[in-house]
C-alpha cells in the first residue's frame, strides 16, 4: 500500500515561511513609504512657512547676511525634499517588487496546497483501492467454502 509523502508537507511550510517573510518585508516597506510620505509633508510645509515669512518681512528690516542666510535655508529644504522624492520613488518601487513576490509566494503555496492534497488523495484511493480487493477476496473466500460445503 502506497502512503502519503513527506515531501509535500516540506515544501508547503516552505512555502508559507516565503510568504510569511515577504509580508513581514512588506509591513516595513509600507512603514518607510509612510515616514517618507510624512517626512515630505513636513518638508513642504517648512519650506511654505519661510517662504510666507519671506513674503511677510519684504521690508528692508532683513539685513543682506540674514537674507543670504535665508535663500541657502530654503535651498537646503528643497534639495530635502528632492531627495525625499527620490527616496520615495525608491521606497515605492521596492514595495510594487514586494507585491509581486508575494503573489508568486501566494500562487506557491497553493500550488503545494494542492499537490499535498492530490498526493494524500490518490493515497486515500488506493487504500480504498486495495480495501475492496481484500473485500472481494474474502467474499470470494467464503462463497467458495459455502459452496464447498
């Protein structure tokens, strides 16, 4: 009698830790596309606050240093936020990959899920299989020996 192999229930749990682990790679992907996200909204907001503050103090309190200083604080932020960008543009890049793994993991798992049960299947007919040949040999048997009598 055939039995089931061991093979299978391997390579389902293997199969389900790439998963897991792909998951895991996602939830810190989504958490680093949202303190960019956050880091950018910040970023943007500064950046409109001294440009505001610019606006606002058009006198010519500003003397030409703190003026000079100013210009090269707001070119610091927007290089910031391009770099931020960048990072994001990185950051969502690496999680669309990550989704697609995941669905080859998902497809996987169930192409293991499957063989499993097809291999546990064909075990469970071909005990039944060989159930009914018993059967029949014993029914075979004892109409013989009824007949013999």
């Amino acid at each position: 009698m055939r039995q089931t192999r061991n093979c299978w229930p391997v390579l389902v749990r293997k199969a389900q830790d790439a998963l897991t682990q792909i998951q895991t790679d996602m939830v810190q992907a989504l958490e680093r596309v949202e303190q960019l996200n956050a880091s950018h909204q910040r970023l943007c907001k500064l950046y409109d606050e001294y440009r505001l503050q610019e606006q606002a103090s058009q006198a010519p309190v500003m003397g030409m240093q703190a003026s000079m200083n100013h210009r090269a604080f707001m070119a610091q932020l927007l290089n910031l936020q391009h770099r931020v960008v960048v990072d994001l543009g990185k950051a969502q890049a690496h999680l669309a990959q990550l989704r697609k793994q995941r669905l080859h993991c998902e497809i996987e798992l169930h192409k293991m899920q499957s063989l499993a049960a097809q291999d546990a299947q064909a075990v469970a007919q071909d005990a039944k299989r060989s159930e009914q040949r018993q059967m029949d040999e014993l029914g075979v048997r004892q109409f013989n020996l009824s007949m013999g009598t």
